[in-house]
C-alpha cells in the first residue's frame, strides 16, 4: 500500500470526525462527555497522517513493514464509516430505534434510571424526562406528583398499547454512545394525539395527573399545549 | 488510474539506497488489484444509494429507518472507538521505536507465575481500552514478550488501568463491585495467561506477529540495530515521526477489524430485540448469561461501559454486572476481530472460550453464595 494513499486516508479520517463535531451532529452519536476526545483524534490523525510525509525525510523504512496484507479492500473497509457517514443524512436515534428496543411499560419506568442523581436540584420547570422518570420512580406513587406544572421535549412514538388520546413523548438516555441508548418517555394524554407522526419532536406543556396506561397505573403528562419543535442540539439525555 | 497512483512512491525514495524495494514496488501487479478493488467499491456505493433510496421510499419507510437507526449505531460505535484505538496504534509506535528487547526482558520476571501476573498488571503502565490494548499487544511480541504475559496484559489491561478504575469507581462508588472487577479481571487474565505459558509461540501467534522488529528493517541497512539510534542522533525528531507512521500503519490496519465488528454490532443490536435478554434478569444463571451476551453485543469500550452497566444495576443481581464488567472488556465482537490481526484462528478461539467460562462460573458462583 502506497504511503500517500495511506496518508490521506488517515487525514480524510481526522477531517471526517472534525466535520462532525463542525456541523454539531457529533451529539447524535456519543455523549457530551467525549466530545473532546473526538477533537483530539481528530488533531492526531492529521498529524499521523502528515508524518507520512515529513517522517520520509528522516527515514525511509515505513513500507518496509510487513503491513503489505493492507489492501484495496481494507481502505474501503476503512472509507466505509466516511462514506455512510456523508451519504446517509444524519439523524438521531428515533422511534424506529425504540420499536427494535421494543419498549416496555416496565423499561419506561426503570431502564436507565440511576437511583442516585443530583438533577432533583434542578428547578421543576426545567426537569426534563429523565428527572420526571427517576422522580416518578422514586415516589413510587402514581399520584405523589398531581398538579405540578411540566414542559418537556422529546419525540412523539406510538404503538398498539396507547389509547386514541395517547402518547409518548420519549427521549433516549445514552451514558457512552447511542450503541447503549435506553429509551424513557412520558405518556401523554392529548385529544388529537392521533394526528402525531413518530419521531415528530414536539415541546409539550402541561401538568401531571395519576392516569393509566396499558392497564397500569402511572403519573400521566395531561397536556396543554403541543409545539412542534427541531430536533434540539443534544437529542439525548445523559444519566449524571 | 493505477498509473496515476502507483509511481508516485518510488519517486520519493531515493533509489540507490533501496534499488530492490523499487523494484518490488514497481513490479507490484498493482493494475488488476485496483479494478477489482474499483469493482468493490462501486458495488459499495451501489448498495449504499439503493438503501438511501429505499429510506426515501415512504412505502418500505420502515425498512429505511432501520437502515438510519443501523448507521446511527454504527457511526457512534466507531466514533467512540476510534480515539482510543488511535490512541493505543500511538503507544504501539513508540514502543516500536523506543523500547528496546533487552529492556522488555529485564522487566519481565523469568518465574511463569510472577511473569503472568506482571502481565496482568502492566495495564497500569499502559492505561489504554479494549481497542487500543491490541495493536500495544503485537508491538511488545515483536518486541520480544512472552506469549504467556502478552495474553495476561491483553486480557487485563482494558479493566486493570487507572481510566477504567476511575470510571467504575465514579459510577459504583468504593465498594464490591470495583474491587471485585479488578480482582478478577487481574485473576482470570492472569490465570488464563499462565495456561498459554507452556505452548508452543507458533501455535499461538501469527508468523507477522513473531517476526522480531530487527527483521523487519530493510536488509539494506548494514548497521541493522544501531539505526535507530544514529537518526536520533543526527536529527531529535526523527524517531517521533517515525513512531507516528508506525502508528498511522498499526491503525490502519487494526480499524478494519474495528469497522468489521462495528458493523456486525450494529447489525445485532438493530436487529436483536433486547427486551428478550433483559427479562432473564430475574434466574440465577441465565441472568448472568444474559448480561455477558449483553456486553459482547454492545461492544461498548471498557473506559465507559461501568455506566452503562449502572442502567442494569436495579434489574440484575450484582454479580451480573459484575460478570458484564469483567467479560465485556476482555472479549466482545470488535476486540475479538482484532484478535485475529494478532492470533492464530484457533487460539482467538480459546481467547473467547476461556475467559467466558471462568467469567461464568465465577460470577455464578458468587451469585449462588454471596449476600452483596
């Protein structure tokens, strides 16, 4: 393998995760956390890259290593993450995702919530759904929390299970990458909850009552007003 | 095309030192290996606008959004991966440059025991994941390691380092599950290491792995060992740039294995629904079953997956999640491909084997008789 080719594949790569955190769509694929570590690979690979060329002024053994199994075939193995990455359109996780994950009454109360978080600090009005789920969770009772005010972003998913007024509003919880999102939502009770298409990302308002969903008893979103919103900057929430 | 690409690199090399890898290079029968390989990446590309078209489609919408919910996964696997990988192709080359065999087998103890054990804790000089730890693996075998303490760190070091003991101890706090998941994973790496100490280095390692770093060098340098050491001299730089083009090699050729395991975990995990593996939390053994198949699935890197296995902790009895944070960073679907870049067929074989079963009745074991 000619070591230009080698070089610009490595500096492509390092252009390619640059470019994805440029255009903010690094959000959809790893926690906030990590964010750093994909800019300095970044920055390392074009340094890797360009040590192709600077390195054979000094030296010249770098093909003389026994790496001559790396084909053609390999660097298109190597462009495959550059080339889906530029021709799908990037997108969240969303309700198809969920629909594989198959989501169950129990995962919408439990999967992914931590029993220790220090979000309960939060102000009510800024909770999002995952510190309505680990509240809920934690009171235990479907009416601990009748009246309070909520407003909450995520996207509308429904299924067999949900009544005509019915919805959720659900967001994926991601500690690592989205390869370990969990999905959480709150179910919501709206008149024209049939008129949402899935992955829709709405603002939703209202209060919280004791309701049913699927035969079970759960704090309910009663809601008051739907607004149909982007997808926000960070599509997941991160337990911590 | 092939004439565009291939005589570019001879022109840089200055011919009277190296006339036969000129040669070589010329000689390549580079023209029929660059159409088939045109072939292939057509037939990629082929595949790739039928699938954007089918995502278009509103009437096979489903099917495209899987194919969506499959790249997503996909790309956030190999971005999560990648800097670490880089990372440990990054270590690999220095190692390659700058440490010496005589140094390495001054370090390492003759007893199998002791020697098997420093293996299993040498992660805490090389902090690096599941990834990373397998290009560093290879470099030390050409280096000269013994096969028995290179398994020991293989398998160890993406749990014995003090990034993942950082992480287990901000998601678990200081308490059983932390010691025990340094515990075992140094024991069972170790313990299967030793195992390796009596067989044969061919048997076990591939011929590239073997071949020692002083046959690697160009035969057209007379002074052989001391090269290294004369480009250091004359110019300090030097040996960086070198480690780092040995990396930029190491990665490429580790990220094939990487993307391949990606791939096929991304595949699992859109197609696989988890809700079935999930409700076997409740039993005793397949609870742990359950969750050691979780963590070859996933294939999330050892720096972070402790937070991951909080998400589980109410669900699975603890020595589940100990079974996850043991097994997942010694073997799940992207390390073990990359096993095979290191490993004959049979012993990536026996590398799955092993640590699955002594991970398994262990954490059994302990689920049966333990009150956490």
């Amino acid at each position: 393998m000619n070591a230009n080719v080698k070089a610009v594949a490595l500096i492509l790569m390092g252009l390619f995760l640059y470019s994805r955190f440029f255009n903010g769509n690094l959000f959809y694929y790893i926690s906030e956390r990590f964010v750093w570590l994909t800019i300095l690979a970044s920055v390392a690979f074009i340094i890797v890259g360009l040590s192709y060329r600077i390195g054979s002024r000094h030296q010249h053994d770098h093909e003389g290593h026994s790496h001559d199994q790396f084909s053609w075939g390999g660097l298109a193995l190597v462009a495959l993450p550059i080339v889906l990455g530029l021709l799908v359109p990037p997108r969240p996780l969303g309700a198809a995702a969920l629909t594989n994950r198959d989501v169950s009454v129990e995962s919408l109360t439990s999967a992914a919530a931590p029993e220790s978080n220090n979000v309960l600090a939060r102000p009510k009005g800024e909770r999002n759904i995952l510190d309505w789920v680990i509240d809920f969770r934690q009171a235990g009772d479907p009416a601990a929390f009748t009246g309070e005010e909520a407003r909450v972003i995520g996207f509308a998913y429904r299924d067999e299970r949900f009544a005509a007024d019915q919805f959720m509003v659900a967001r994926f919880v991601v500690s690592c990458c989205a390869a370990d999102a969990a999905p959480l939502g709150l179910i919501v009770q709206w008149p024209d909850s049939q008129t949402l298409t899935d992955d829709q990302w709405v603002e939703v308002a209202g209060h919280i009552e004791p309701g049913r969903f699927a035969g079970e008893a759960m704090p309910v979103l009663i809601a008051d007003s739907i607004t149909p919103t982007d997808i926000p900057e960070r599509p997941y929430l991160y337990p911590y | 095309m092939s004439t565009v690409n291939v005589p570019s690199s001879p022109l840089e090399l200055p011919d009277e030192t190296y006339p036969d890898r000129t040669q070589a290079v010329v000689s390549s029968p580079a023209g029929p290996i660059l159409s088939k390989s045109a072939l292939r990446l057509l037939l990629l590309l082929f595949l790739l606008g039928f699938a954007l078209v089918i995502g278009e489609n509103d009437l096979t919408g489903s099917l495209g959004n899987r194919f969506q919910t499959f790249v997503t996964i996909f790309l956030s696997l190999f971005i999560e991966a990648v800097p670490f990988l880089l990372a440990g192709a990054i270590v690999a080359g220095f190692i390659e440059v700058f440490v010496n065999r005589e140094l390495l087998t001054r370090f390492v103890p003759r007893h199998p025991i002791l020697a098997a054990l420093t293996g299993g804790a040498m992660g805490m000089v090389f902090p690096v994941c599941e990834c990373g730890v397998v290009p560093v693996t290879r470099r030390l075998y050409q280096k000269g390691l013994p096969q028995s303490v290179g398994i020991a760190f293989l398998l160890a070091a993406p749990v014995v380092n003090p990034v993942v003991v950082a992480s287990t101890y901000a998601a678990f706090g200081w308490g059983p599950i932390l010691y025990a998941r340094l515990g075992l994973s140094f024991l069972i790496a170790s313990v299967i290491g030793l195992i390796f100490y009596l067989a044969d280095p061919n048997e076990i390692l591939l011929p590239e792995t073997l071949e020692s770093t002083s046959s690697v060098h160009h035969p057209a340098h007379a002074h052989g060992h001391g090269h290294h050491h004369d480009d250091l001299d004359h110019s300090p730089g030097a040996g960086l740039w070198q480690a780092l083009g040995i990396a930029g090699d190491d990665f490429l050729d580790m990220a094939r294995y990487l993307i391949a395991g990606s791939l096929l975990a991304a595949g699992m995990q859109t197609l696989a629904p988890q809700s079935a593996l999930l409700a076997l939390g409740g039993n005793a053994f397949t609870s742990i079953l359950a969750m050691m198949a979780l963590a070859f699935v996933l294939s999330v890197c050892s720096t972070v997956d402790a937070f991951l296995a909080l998400a589980f902790a109410n669900s699975f009895p603890p020595a589940a999640i100990l079974a996850f944070l043991v097994f997942g960073p010694m073997v799940d679907i992207k390390s073990s491909l990359m096993f095979l870049r290191v490993f004959k067929r049979r012993t990536v074989a026996y590398l799955i084997l092993l640590p699955f079963m002594v991970t398994l009745v262990v954490t059994v074991y302990l689920n049966l008789n333990v009150r956490w």
